[in-house]
C-alpha cells in the first residue's frame, strides 16, 4: 500500500481504511463464527469488506479477550456499522490513521459494552504498522 493511503482520511474520506474488532467469548464463539463466515461471504463476493481475519481464542495485541477484525474503508460505514449493531456483541470500530493510539480510543466507536484495552501495546503517534498492513493480515 502507498504513502498516500495513509492520508486518505484527509484526501478522500469515503476510501479512508478502517477496522472493526468482534469480540467474543466461549458462550458466543459459535455465534461470532456465524457472523465471520457471513462476513467472508460478503467479502468473497466483492462486497463492502476487504478482509476478514481469523478468530483469535486469546488476548492479542491491545485486545484483552478473543476476536476477529475486519477491514473496510469509511464509505462502507453505513451498511456495516447496523450489520455489527446488530449482532449483539461487543465491536470496536475505528480508523486507521497514523495515530494507533488515537484510532483505539477518541476516534473509536464501540457497538456494547466497551472493553479496557492494552494501550501499551499500540505504536507511537507517526509510527502505525497498521497502516502498512491494512487489508493483509491481522494479528
């Protein structure tokens, strides 16, 4: 990905990357592997999400319990934040700018109840590895 990725946010919003964090745990692993198939299917199909990651049964990175992100860009908004509402659990949704920090906590929106992240974890402002890796992998 180029450079110029990283400042979609300001050059053209609607193709801005963004990720969501699904969270679950042992009671909703079935339900949250449902959703991430129906997540897969759209993405096999061209749709609004360019990637679906594994489901992580651990804590990685910042996130203190099991989950599975996706990445789309910003203009898919609209027809993926009611599909993650309602789903019932918990999501965490942000940007990814090149302020990981940022983008885990005062641009982030959760769908449930939030979580208390690991904060150390993340990359220092200037500094995101996400960006390099939006749309390639996940954790």
């Amino acid at each position: 990905m180029s450079t110029r990725s990283i400042h979609y946010k300001q050059e053209n919003a609607i193709d801005a990357p963004f990720h969501a964090h699904i969270y679950y745990d042992d009671a909703t692993r079935e339900f949250a592997a449902q959703l991430r198939r129906a997540l897969w299917r759209a993405h096999a199909e061209g749709g609004t999400v360019l990637y679906v990651g594994e489901m992580r049964d651990r804590a990685v990175g910042p996130h203190p319990v099991p989950q599975f992100e996706i990445h789309f860009v910003e203009g898919a908004l609209p027809a993926i934040l009611p599909l993650l509402a309602a789903s019932g659990l918990r999501v965490l949704v942000h940007p990814l700018t090149d302020d990981d920090l940022a983008d885990h906590t005062t641009l982030a929106r959760w769908i449930g109840e939030p979580l208390v992240l690991d904060l150390s974890v993340l990359d220092p402002p200037g500094l995101n590895q996400g960006v390099a890796r939006f749309g390639k992998s996940d954790f």
